[in-house]
C-alpha cells in the first residue's frame, strides 16, 4: 500500500496540514498511521466531510 505525508494530502485535499493531522488524530481518515511523528495515510483515502456546527443559540 502507498502512502502520503499530510503535507501531500494538504494539497491534494486543498486544506492545510495542519487540519489533515487533526483529522488524523482525531480518526477521522482511515488508514492514516502515524509513524514517529509523522501521519502516513493511504493514497486511497477519501477526505472526511465536514461536521458543520450549526447557527449559533442566543441565551437570553
């Protein structure tokens, strides 16, 4: 299987690297395994939807 660093996946995903290693470590992508302090995720992997917060609830 080959694998891609998160920057790799940043640009193909068109996101930053820094929120491809949050989905990582929140297993959020499958396969993703970190390897010292590197993510390696598998080229086959799709990228996550997004979980929208939804309008904010005004407290009175």
């Amino acid at each position: 299987m080959d694998f891609l660093t998160t920057q790799e996946i940043a640009t193909k995903w068109n996101i930053t690297s820094r929120r491809v290693s949050k989905l990582c470590k929140e297993g959020r992508i499958i396969g993703a395994e970190l390897k010292g302090n590197t993510w390696l995720i598998p080229i086959t992997a799709e990228k996550p939807t997004e979980l929208k917060r939804g309008p904010k609830k005004i407290v009175k």
